[in-house]
C-alpha cells in the first residue's frame, strides 16, 4: 500500500464558501470515480475503490489526505492524483473563483 498523498492548501475564502466551492467539485468528481461523499461537521469524507481519504476546512486553510486504494497503485496514478488535486485546489481556492 502506498504512502498517503497529503495536501495543505491556504484558504483565502470564508469557511462556508470554501466548503461549496469544494462540494460542488467533489460532487462532479465523485460521480466519474464511483467515489461516495459524505460531509461530518467541517470534513469532507471520500470512499471508494480507487481511493479513500477526507479534506479538513477551516478559515486558514484546507487539509486534504487520500490513500489510494488497489485500483491505483502505480507512481503514475499517484502522479495523476497529485497533480489534479493540487491544480483544482489552485482553481477553487483562489479569491476569485466563482
């Protein structure tokens, strides 16, 4: 099993707009990976084949940790996952997003 993937992403929106904004991205995503999302207070809790995990808000920022599960294990899975949660982090959080 490989290391957990872990993101620390500064969020310069309230919490409430930082949790729909991720909410509706999540959603979208969830459907194209068979992900279920299920909300607990501030944290965003993610299950399902291909990965496991949550993402923590708060005012000062968004703490993302996901664990890939058997359907991807490769480095360019992890790569792929990385690399796509670290720019849609970059889109959503931004100031001027919508």
């Amino acid at each position: 099993m490989m290391e957990p993937i872990k993101f620390v992403h500064p969020n310069p929106v309230s919490l409430a707009e930082a949790k729909r904004r991720m909410h509706d991205a999540a959603a979208m995503w969830c459907r194209i990976y068979g992900v279920e999302q299920r909300w607990n207070g501030d944290r965003l809790e993610l299950r399902g084949s291909l990965l496991n995990g949550h993402a923590d808000f708060s005012e000062k920022e968004v703490v993302i940790e996901l664990t890939l599960g058997p359907g991807a294990q490769t480095a360019k899975d992890r790569h792929d996952v990385e690399s796509g949660v670290q720019e849609a982090l970059d889109r959503l959080l931004s100031p001027g997003a919508p």
